[in-house]
C-alpha cells in the first residue's frame, strides 16, 4: 500500500511545470522572463515578443499548411525541416531533374524554383479576447447557444481587425474554452525552393531512425519568400523581389554544451495535456491499433512499388513519408503510455482533484465532472473504433475519394432541375467546376491506378474484417459475398465502371457535367454511400462529443481553480508558442545513458551501401575521410550532427529555431525521442527530448557537400 500511494504523489508531482515544461504564449511571456534569465537568456521580454519594434518572433514563420520556418538573411532566406519542405521538393521532381535523390543549390537567385500552393505567413501580434468572447455565457446555457455566440463575436474581431483582407486573423480557443486569444497574421505567396540535400542526408535513417535517438539526419531545406517591388505579398512573378523581413537570425558556430539555455519558438500543432484517463484509455484500445494496423497496410504496398519503380518512387515519396509518420507515432505512443503508466497519473491527478472538491465545498460547480467524463466516454467508446476505421481504410484508403469529393460537391445541383442559377448553391457549383481541372491534373501527377487498386483491396478488406455487418452498408455486404472474398478482383471490376480513376475522361466531364455519368459512375456511388451511411452510423455520438466539451471545459476551470498560483500553459493549437529548458542528454532506460550530441561519425558507422536508408553518399565519405569539415568542427575536430535539449515541443514545430541565450540560431528542432511518444498526454519530465540537427552541420552541408558557400556568406555568422 505504501508503494501505491509513494507511486500516486510522484505522478501528482510530475504534473506541476518544470522550467522545460510548457508550450508559453508570447502574450504572457513576462511571466516567465525572470525564470529564463535565470537559465541563461541574456535577452529582454520586448526582445522576444514587441509589436511596436522588431523582435524574434518577426522571425518565425508559419511555413506551409503544418510546420515551422524561420529566416535567416537579410534577403528572406528561410530554414525549415527537409520533411517539410518535402512535399514540394517531391513535386518540383521528376525522372530527368531527381531534385529528391540528387538534392540540389540554387547557383543564383534566378536558378531558385516557385513552389506552387506554398505559402508563408508572418506572425503580427495576438491579443486576449475572453472577456468580450465570454461575456455573458454560462455553463447552463446549451452548447449549441454558446457556440452560435462564440462564432459570432469572433467574425465581428474577424472582420474588424483583418484590414480589408490585408491580414488573417485567427481566434482561438484556449484552455478548453475557458479563455480566447486573438491572433493576425500576414500571408505571402511567392516562395522558392533555394537548396536541399539528397534525400540520403536529408532522410537518412527513414522509418527506422524516425522518433529515435541516436540521430544523424541532415533535415533541412531552405526556402526564400518573394514580395511585389513594394516589399508587398504577391503572387509569383519573375519581377518580384527577395522579402526584406523585419527581423532575421544570426548564426552561431560555438556549438552547444551540456546545460546551455536553449528555447524554440514555433508552431505546434496539437496536444492534450488535461485530457482524461477515460480519454488515454480510448486512445490507446481503439484508435491506435486501427492506425498502426491500416497504415502499416497501406505503407507495405506503396513502398513496395516505389523501390521497384523509380517513377512512383516520386509520386509517392511524400505521401508514404506523411502516412508513415503518424503510423510510428501512434506506435510509439501506445507503447509509452505504458511504460510511462500515463493512464495511473491521469487517475491520480483525478483523484486528487475529486479530493479538493470535497475538501473545499466544490460539488455544486465540479462535483460530478469525473463521473461525467466517465459516463461519456463509456458512449463514445461503442463508436470510437468504427469511426477510425473508416476514416483509415475508407476515406483514406483509394486516393480516389479525393475525386470523389470535388464530385459530390456537384451532385445535389446535377439532382435538382429546378435550381435557381443566380443561387449560392449554383455559385459554389460553377466555383467548384472552375478549380477541378487543375485539381484534376495536379492529383494524377502523382497518381498510380496500379497502386491505389491494390491499396483500395487491402484496406476494403480490412474493413470489412474489423466492422461487424451492422456497421457496413448492406450494399458493400452484398458486393464481398457476390466475389467470395475476393477483394482485388471486386476492385478491378469496380474499377472498370469508373471514370475517377481517368484524368482525360474527368476533365471532359468538367467540360459538360451530368447527372447521368456520376449515377453510372461505380466507385463514386460506392463513396456516396458510405460516407453517408458513416454519418448516419455516428450521429448517435455527436450528443456525447457536445457534452464531452462541456466537460472538458469545466474540468480544466476546476483544475486552474485548485492550483492558483501554477503557471498554466494552454494545449498546444498551431498558434505561436515558445518553449525554454537547456541542451542535455537522458537516460534511455536502465543502465543506458544517451549522450546529448552525435556525430558524422555515427553517420559513416551507419552506412549501408545502396540501402533505402542508410545509404551515405561517396561525397560525404570522401568528405569525412578527408576531415574536410571546414570551419564548422567543434573543438576536437569533430562534426557535430544532431544534439538534445529539453523543450516541449510536437508536431508543427518541425521546422522551428532553436535559440541559444543571446538570440543565435543554434539548431532545427525536428522530432521527438521514442521514450517519450506520450508526451503530447502527459509531459516526461525526465524522458522528453528535442532532437535539433546542428546549425553547423547544416552550413557544412551547404558549403562543403552543397558547393553553395554563397549562401553561407549571405548569413550572419557569430563565432565569438
């Protein structure tokens, strides 16, 4: 017993914020400041975040439609991830010009390549907004009042602070509904491609290396942002110019030792940190094992093809390295929360918050909130695999139900003779008819009917092996008994009775839509009625999700409640944060202690000739064998590859700077330790890394392997 309640004050001691813990708000930043200084900022508050004068946060981007950038020349020169810059690369690629496997440097500012649909965006400034958001609302009125309230406020701060279109302006939802910020930023649409390495350096140790620790991977790529002659945004022209951005990052070359204050500001996508452990227990028994168990599927088939085709290897680099990403992730994370026992923390902190409600007369406002969530989840559960099964092996199955959408999208107006043209379902039809053509050609760029026949066999067949009957509509059942089982000769056949999978037949449908080809058409009537049937199938859960967030946002009012004088910071939402803590190692498992840096020679030691992996190439080995790393060894004459620290940081903020204490770039955040793969539920305190490639291994790249010192000699180098 003495064991239990030991192990219980530990998982409650956990919960309180440490230095490295934390994903802050810019807005409430001198919160912090002194805590940061103590670690080892030599900067102010206003040096980080000022609205009225350039600071650090000028400097960070939003960098495509998930990750982070930042800039690093005084001519809009921008450092993000390899793997974020991936899917461009991929389709500025081709057989003849392999910029994927060859990597390449612009020689000039003429030799840069426009990335087509990518865009930047600047963060301007953010504001709290909960007192004019919240005002009046309670927690007896129905949700769906409050949500009409909240919408319409924030499209009045919408529509007030955008400028006439000059700005975005976003309104987020902070610490379950209980608070609300404003954020406005600025888009620009002109941006090119200006280096990257191979994808040996820049992928190297793929899957495999993917979440783990020790790490070598060169992932990076740099970009750089155009404006009009005005220094406005604007779409590509030849005549537009390099940004002239208001604040950009020097770069040290002193490298980093164990305990030097690093922060990252960035992007981060999503965490659920004040989740329930009815919440983690969802998590881990019905999502992810459909996850690992449908991509893993689907990733055997692509991969397949694309080492044996050196054609779909391009058109589907991109795709496997984004289906492959989340599938590990959610392996990881179902193993470590295990090993991590975040379920018992979650029931601890639970616990300990239902003893603080009776302690302190708290049962009329929090009472029942645990047992609510409970209940909930006990409803939400009967859905929850269906739900994401459906959406792994239906919805992200055939990359046809892509075209299936810009399709159903017309249907209800093919079906009605008698709609009015001057109406806004007839603008959006002929709005929609507008964008298919190129959507059309931009989605069998990187089509194979090869692949996606097979990939559609796969996952209709686990489908139907992992719903029951009642789960399926009675068509689809009728179909699978109609061939036996036999789901790739059902996919051939339904193929045949499409033109989804036609590029030339779709665009001549765009020319002259009917209703009769899509009624004819097999896979989009099958889309059609499943995706239909799917809604029908959960509608019963839409009750519990409303009140999932009423409890959600009543519990997390009550945990801010019984712990006044913490620091809390909200889950993480793509909005601009920034984490602090220090470089350092950690101790893997027992008796295994990771070093805080590796090396080139962990690269080399790697090597495996012609591998998908782990393939170094010749040039770097010369390289190496010649101890040709220039000015950019450390000390001993090592290059350094990768390094840890110790911030909080998730997906989104790939890409990210890390900073040292005098506001240099050291390093590139870009992925998380294995250890940890719970941390977005629950942070590891002593577990959690961030894995940054080496700043100096980057310029290395550049300069010594890349032949492009002039884009080194365009940056600001610190070597004190």
């Amino acid at each position: 017993m003495k064991k239990i309640v030991l192990f219980l004050s530990l998982c409650i001691s956990v919960f309180i914020a440490k230095a490295d813990e934390g994903m802050w708000l810019l807005l409430l930043l001198h919160k912090n400041i002194d805590q940061m200084q103590a670690m080892g900022l030599k900067l102010s508050y206003e040096d980080i975040y000022n609205v009225n004068h350039s600071s650090i946060k000028d400097g960070v981007v939003i960098f495509g439609r998930g990750c982070t950038g930042e800039i690093i020349s005084k001519d809009g020169l921008i450092l993000t991830n390899h793997h974020c810059g991936y899917g461009n690369i991929q389709a500025l690629s081709s057989e003849e010009n392999n910029i994927l496997k060859n990597g390449f440097f612009a020689k000039t500012r003429k030799d840069e390549l426009p990335c087509e649909g990518l865009t930047i965006k600047f963060f301007i400034r953010m504001e709290d907004v909960s007192e004019y958001i919240l005002e009046g609302l309670t927690n007896d009125m129905k949700e769906s009042d409050r949500n009409d309230s909240i919408d319409k406020r924030s499209k009045i701060l919408m529509a007030d602070n955008s400028e006439k279109g000059k700005y975005e302006v976003r309104i987020a939802n902070m610490f379950n509904g209980n608070a609300y910020y404003m954020f406005i930023y600025q888009e620009f649409k002109d941006v090119r491609l200006v280096g990257t390495p191979p994808n040996d350096l820049g992928k190297f140790g793929g899957d495999t290396d993917n979440w783990v620790w020790p790490r070598h991977t060169a992932d990076f790529s740099m970009f750089r942002v155009y404006t009009d002659k005005n220094g406005n945004p604007a779409s590509y022209s030849p005549d537009n110019i390099p940004l002239s951005p208001k604040f950009f990052f020097p770069i040290s070359l002193n490298g980093v030792q164990e305990n030097d204050y690093a922060m990252i500001m960035g992007y981060p996508g999503r965490t659920d940190r004040y989740s329930s452990s009815y919440s983690v227990k969802m998590t881990t028994e019905e999502s992810n094992p459909v996850i690992i168990t449908a991509r893993g599927k689907k990733l055997d088939i692509i991969n397949a093809y694309r080492q044996a085709n050196t054609k779909i290897d391009i058109q589907y680099a991109a795709k496997a390295a984004s289906i492959s990403n989340y599938w590990k992730y959610s392996i990881g994370q179902n193993e470590q929360i295990i090993n991590n026992h975040v379920i018992a923390k979650k029931v601890a902190i639970e616990n300990k918050f239902k003893e603080w409600v009776k302690a302190n007369k708290k049962e009329a406002e929090y009472g029942t909130v645990i047992d609510d969530l409970s209940k909930i989840y006990i409803e939400l559960t009967k859905y929850e695999k269906m739900k994401v099964v459906y959406r792994e092996a239906i919805f992200s199955g055939s990359e046809l139900f892509q075209m299936w959408r810009y399709c159903s999208a017309l249907y209800p107006v093919l079906k009605n003779k008698d709609i009015d043209t001057t109406s806004k379902e007839y603008k959006r039809f002929e709005s929609i008819l507008g964008i298919m053509p190129d959507g059309i050609n931009d989605f069998f760029k990187d089509f194979n009917v090869e692949v996606d026949k097979k990939v559609a066999a796969a996952l209709f067949e686990y489908y139907y092996n992992e719903t029951t009957p009642e789960q399926r509509p009675e068509f689809f059942n009728k179909a699978v008994a109609k061939y036996k089982m036999n789901f790739t000769k059902m996919v051939e056949d339904l193929y045949k009775k499409s033109i989804l999978d036609d590029q030339e037949a779709l665009l001549e449908f765009v020319k002259n839509p009917t209703l009769k080809v899509l009624e004819k058409d097999m896979v989009f009537q099958w889309f059609e009625q499943l995706y239909d049937f799917y809604l029908k199938q959960i509608e019963p859960a839409n009750t519990y999700n409303t009140a999932l967030v009423k409890a959600n946002r009543i519990f997390m009012k009550g945990m801010m409640e019984m712990q006044p004088d913490k620091n809390f910071y909200p889950n993480a939402n793509s909005m601009i944060r920034l984490t602090y803590g220090k470089v350092g190692g950690y101790e893997m498992k027992d008796a295994v202690t990771a070093r805080y840096y590796t090396t080139l020679d962990g690269v080399i030691a790697k090597n495996r000739p012609g591998s998908w992996e782990f393939n170094v190439p010749q040039k770097m080995i010369d390289l190496y064998n010649a101890k040709d790393f220039g000015p950019y060894a450390d000390k001993s004459g090592q290059l350094r590859t990768c390094f840890l620290t110790n911030n909080d940081i998730t997906g989104g903020n790939s890409g990210s700077p890390v900073i040292n204490g005098k506001g240099q770039l050291i390093g590139c955040a870009f992925d998380g330790n294995w250890e940890a793969m719970s941390g977005d539920i629950f942070f590891e305190t002593q577990l959690q890394r961030t894995i940054v490639v080496d700043i100096r291994y980057v310029l290395f790249i550049i300069d010594k392997f890349g032949g492009a010192k002039h884009l080194v000699d365009e940056m600001t180098i610190i070597k004190d």
